[in-house]
C-alpha cells in the first residue's frame, strides 16, 4: 500500500513538469535544414550604414533604417539560390580637391546569389547586386560653391555590385524561424574618390513558404508523444 502511494505521489510529482516540457519542445526545435525544392522567405528591418568616417568638413554617415526581404530556393542540402530586395536610403560621398559632398537618395538595392550552408545554423552567401534609384536626391553636405558641385551615384539610375552575407539562425518555431544576418555592399561603379559601399544587419522572420517533400512534422509527433504519455 505505502509502495503504490508512494509510485503513485512520483507520477502526479513530475507528470505535469514533463507535459509542459513536451509542449515547449512542440513548439520550439532548432536549426534549419535546406532540402531541394523547398522554398523560404526572411523579412526583417534592415540597419545599416554607408561605409565611410565623418569628415572633418561635417559630413557624416548616421546609423540608418530600412527593410528587406529574402527569398531562397533549396537547390540541395548545402545550397540555395537567394533573391534579396532592400529599401534604403543611401547616403555617397565623393570627395575632389580635400572638399566633400554627400547626397542621399531612396535606393530599391536587389541581390540575386547562391547561399551556402556550412552548418545547419550558419550560411554564407555571395550575390550580384543592383540598386535603383527611387524620389529625388538630398544634397546633405557640401564644401563646394552652390552650383559647382560634383555629382555623386546618388544621382545614377541604377549601380551594381556584389554583395557579401553571413547569416545564422537564432531560434525555430515549427515553420518560423529568427535570423540575424550581417551583409556587406560592395559597389562597382562609384565614381573616382567615391565611397558607394553600405553594411548593415538585419533581424528577420522567416517562413517556410514550401515544402516539396513534406513529411510528418516534429510536431505532430510530440503532440502524440504527449497524448500518449498522458493517457
């Protein structure tokens, strides 16, 4: 009798403890597994900076805020193919003669790349970029006499590059994850004594948009594990 009552304290102890475990554990796994044909997407408030120190003059590259959204496409358990759009205001500053000028303009800046994933948790990626200028150009600094100043990309239609990205995956929640992902934007075509280039990070959601060979989810089968353990 005191044996039975004894087993039966133990369970009703560590049962609920064990079923509150099961349900975290429904609802949070860990890492992100490429596998062909799937397709996900990540969006997220994108920071960054352009790449250059504030001048002596007064011209200065504040931290800025803007949004961006990836898509990729499983192409195999290593590898994805990547599309990246980003909205940003871009600042440039060239420089002529020890005078500065810095002009800001809305930037529409595209990626398109291959993603390799070295870890289940951790990805680099290199893309081609090009980046689209959008609404009318800020003059922000100037050393130059109104009317004599030098143009800057900021005033280019398009610009190109390549772009530089190492990402890792903080935490996932069935078809969710959160990322954090560093990039850095290298420019080809800025002009002589141009800094074009931008970095940034950004904190992302994202979404497993499809799946080519779904299965049964780890969910599912920790919700029967829980109703099993509580019957």
């Amino acid at each position: 009798m005191f044996r039975h009552q004894s087993y039966s304290f133990i369970v009703l102890k560590f049962k609920w403890p064990v079923i509150l475990f099961i349900l975290f554990k429904t609802f949070i796994s860990y890492a992100y597994q490429p596998s062909e044909g799937d397709v996900t997407a990540y969006f997220g408030p994108y920071l960054y900076k352009s790449n250059f120190d504030s001048t002596k003059t007064g011209a200065k590259s504040p931290n800025m805020g803007g949004f961006g959204l990836v898509v990729l496409g499983d192409v195999s358990a290593k590898g994805s193919l990547e599309i990246g759009m980003f909205y940003l205001n871009k600042i440039y500053l060239r420089e002529d003669a020890g005078q500065y000028i810095a002009e800001k303009t809305g930037l529409m800046h595209i990626t398109m790349g291959y993603r390799r994933w070295f870890t289940e948790t951790f990805s680099g990626s290199i893309s081609l970029s090009s980046g689209y200028s959008m609404g009318e150009v800020k003059i922000l600094h100037s050393d130059f006499a109104p009317g004599s100043e030098i143009d800057t990309s900021a005033r280019d239609k398009t610009e190109y590059g390549f772009d530089f990205s190492l990402l890792t995956e903080l935490v996932k929640i069935n078809t969710f994850a959160v990322f954090f992902d560093a990039r850095y934007a290298l420019s080809v075509t800025a002009k002589k004594n141009e800094n074009a280039d931008h970095f940034g990070f950004m904190l992302a959601l994202k979404y497993l948009v499809q799946e080519k060979y779904p299965e049964q989810s780890i969910s599912t089968k920790r919700y029967e594990d829980l109703f099993s353990y509580i019957q």
